[in-house]
C-alpha cells in the first residue's frame, strides 16, 4: 500500500471538508431541497394559523351561547385595511424581483428587493400604529367586557402573531437583498417571495376573521 503524500492528504481533507459543507453538490439537488423544506415550514405555520383561528371562533362561540359576548364592539381601525393594502403591493414588488432575477436582471431585482422591504417595514409601522389606536378601546371596553375580553385581546393575538412572521421575511428578504448579486441569488430571492406571498394570503384571512369575530 503507497502511502498518501502530503499533497493528497491535503485535498482529500479539503474534498471531505466541502462534502460537509454542502451535502447537495448539483444546483437542482439545492433547489428541491430547499423547496421541500420551504413547504414542511409553510405548512407548519398553517397549522398554527389555523389552529389559533378555530380556537378564538370556539371560544367565541361558547361565550355567545352563556350571552357574555361583548356586544356593539368598534370595528376593527381603518389601519388595517391600508396595511392590507402595503402588503398587497409588496407582494407584487417581490413578485418581480424574483423574476428579474431569474433572467439575470440584478439591478431591478436588488432594486425592488429593497422596494419588498421598505413596504414591510411600512406594513409593521401602520400595525403598530393599529395596535396604540385599539389599546383605547381596550381600556375603555376592559372593566365590562368581563369574560368577553377575549374580544378585545383578539386583534392583539391575531396581529402580533403575524407581526412576528413578517419580522422573520423581512430578514430573509434582506439576506437575500444582501446577495442579489451572488450565487443562488435567484434561488434565495424565489423563496424569500413564496414566504412572502404565504404572509400576504395569511393576514387576509386573519383581517376578514376580524371583521366578522
């Protein structure tokens, strides 16, 4: 047996090193596996959504029925429903980045990536700005709402669930803004935009549960 020269045994090491690293060596074995786990995530937060949904409505529904549901409660602010409308928009800026992306336009994706993230943080700002106007319902509504606080403690729940989220695409988006220019740019910035149109599609529903809780 001809024992290794130093030279092999240095790039035998480096093989086995850059196998640790990236156990998917082919750019579409990259891919598959980052859509496959794109999907076991998204599908775990639609559960929890979903789960968090079926629980205020039966809790609601149960403290309709003992008649201790809070009644003529204001609507849900008109925030709302311009925030709705942000994250609609960015929907269709990230939408486009990916696909300039895709055909190697870098500069318009980099430039409505950062478009995706500035309409985020617009989103958050008028959220939050939605959550000091409902804190005055609270405090007004708390000492007779009794068991139905629940009522009023939903749009917190709701909103800052999804708040939460919307922080995580935000750094996604801003990984992937911070290396539009590099390899699997395409790729980060695909992901980042299903993310993104997951959250979009979720707060409409969370925002029509709203209007009618």
């Amino acid at each position: 047996m001809i024992p290794a020269t130093p030279r092999q045994s240095l790039t035998s090491s480096a093989s086995r090193s850059i196998a640790t690293r990236t156990p998917f060596r082919e750019i579409h074995a990259q891919h598959r596996a980052g859509r496959f786990g794109l999907t076991l995530f998204l599908i775990s937060l639609g559960v929890l959504f979903a789960a968090t949904l079926i629980g205020l409505a039966v809790v609601r529904v149960q403290l309709s029925r003992k008649g201790v549901w809070p009644e003529s409660l204001p609507r849900p602010p008109v925030l709302l429903l311009l925030s709705t409308l942000v994250l609609l928009v960015s929907s269709v800026t990230v939408e486009g980045a990916a696909r300039a992306l895709a055909r190697d336009a870098v500069d318009v994706g980099g430039r409505k990536l950062a478009a995706t993230i500035g309409l985020g943080l617009g989103f958050l700002v008028l959220q939050a700005w939605a959550w000091w106007r409902w804190l005055a319902v609270v405090e007004m509504r708390w000492d007779d709402a009794s068991e139905g606080r629940l009522a009023l403690t939903a749009f917190y729940v709701l909103t800052g669930l999804h708040a939460v989220h919307v922080i995580g695409g935000l750094i996604a988006l801003a990984y992937a803004a911070a290396r539009y220019r590099g390899t699997g740019a395409a790729m980060r910035a695909r992901q980042s935009a299903v993310y993104w149109h997951f959250l979009g599609g979720v707060w409409v529903v969370l925002y029509l549960f709203l209007l009618v809780f």
